[in-house]
C-alpha cells in the first residue's frame, strides 16, 4: 500500500523589518534573517525572523510544509519560497513567505520516498535505481502531503518498474506530473572490474655484495680481521728457512 504523510504546522515568530537593501547585511551579522510575505492580493511585506528559529522550522518543513507565521498578533499561513543560500557556508541569506488561503488549493514539488527492499535485490538479480525523486502536486494546503511513500519490495525482475501513475495518494490530493515518468526500476548488476595482479620484482642485492655471496670478513673472530693479511705474509716469510734447516 501507498502512503503519505501529513506536515505539522510549526510556527514562526516575525518582526516587521525596517532595514532595507544592503543594510541588512548588520541584520545577518546579528544573527536576523531578512524576509518577506506575499500572496494573491497581498503586497509584499518586509519582515525578519531569528536565522536560528527559520533553521529549525525549514529543516522540518522544507519548501512543502504549511508554517504558521505569527507578526503582530496575526497568524498567517505560509510555504517557504524562493529561499537564498550563501553555498560556501550554506547559511540562508534571505526567505519568502508565500501566504495561502485555507480554502484554495496550491501547487507544490513534494519528494518521493522508496520503502522497503526489492525482492530483486535481496536475491541478487538486479539493482534498485531511482530515477524521480519529487513530483508537482496540487491541494489544499493544509492537506500538502511532507513526502509520498512508495513502496518497492514487489519489483522481484529485471525492468520491473514503478510509474508516476502508480502512486497513490489520498482523496483531495492530485499529482500534476507526468503519469508515464519513472519512478523506480530495476536494473542489472554491474559486474566489477578485475584487479590487475601485482608484478613480482627481484629485489636488487646490497652494495657491494652479489646475489648468493657471503661477506668473508664477517665470520671472522673479533680483533682477528684486520689481521689477516698479516698473518698469511708471515707464512710466507717462514717457509724458506724451514729448507735450510733440513
């Protein structure tokens, strides 16, 4: 079965803002995000909130969730639009807030998300690929869904796929996108490459040594090496008079 959530309606405390053009850059250094409100038959309104409190509300909401802006003693229902990201250190620069009636439905992306795991996967014939993430849908907006749920443990094949006209959702929500896009398919394993073996190299012998020799000088007594010609030279010397002697 298909199933979707609904958005909770956090609520967002407002100032009116007096501070325009480069001048709120002092607004953002102080920790103030600038903003404005707008909707149909409303001019746009200038307006602030605390950059920590808009943090915590757009991590729950998103651009899909209904906020409830309070100003002034006002309560308005609003979507988060347009929002202005500085990339390098992804803080938010500056927001719109689009102010909705109850009673009119709005158009919205709303993301999808794969539950469950194939039975292709699990024995190893395919792998799962995703290849739409959100969707255009259209309702009323306290009826917005926070994200469609589509379950995918049925796709046991290779092709096996799921469409944009498979999902469901509930009675007053439509999906605007197209019905013959792919949500989700089955694809085939990519088999790895092979690694290439390692080459076996010989290791090129010490300084001054060949390969299968000994060091003479190294079996010999201590004290003793240094000696050694002495020793022959002397025995040399001897033999001779060894002769005359006989």
């Amino acid at each position: 079965m298909y199933n979707h959530s609904y958005m909770k309606h956090p609520i967002l405390d407002a100032q009116p803002r007096k501070i325009l053009g480069k001048k709120v850059k002092k607004l953002r250094r102080e920790g103030i995000l600038p903003a404005n409100v707008y909707g149909k038959n409303l001019s746009s309104i200038s307006l602030q909130v605390k950059l920590v409190d808009f943090q915590k509300v757009f991590k729950e909401v998103g651009e899909t969730g209904l906020v409830d802006l309070k100003m002034d003693g006002q309560s308005r229902p609003v979507l988060i639009k347009n929002l202005q990201m500085n990339y390098r250190s992804q803080t938010p620069l500056h927001a719109d807030f689009y102010q909705v009636n109850l009673k009119e439905k709005v158009k919205t992306m709303v993301p999808l998300a794969l539950i469950g795991e194939p039975k292709a996967v699990s024995e190893k014939i395919g792998m799962l690929l995703q290849t739409l993430s959100e969707v255009e849908i259209e309702a009323l907006p306290d009826q917005l869904p926070e994200k469609i749920e589509v379950p995918v443990e049925h796709l046991a094949a290779i092709d096996d796929h799921i469409t944009v006209d498979d999902l469901k959702v509930s009675e007053g929500v439509s999906i605007l996108s197209d019905a013959g896009q792919t949500v989700a398919k089955i694809a085939e394993l990519v088999a790895p490459e092979p690694e290439p073996e390692p080459e076996v190299t010989e290791e090129a012998p010490a300084e001054g040594e060949e390969k299968g020799e000994e060091t003479p000088t190294e079996d010999l007594p201590t004290g003793r090496q240094g000696n050694k010609e002495e020793e022959q030279t002397t025995a040399k010397q001897e033999a001779p008079a060894e002769k005359k002697e006989e």
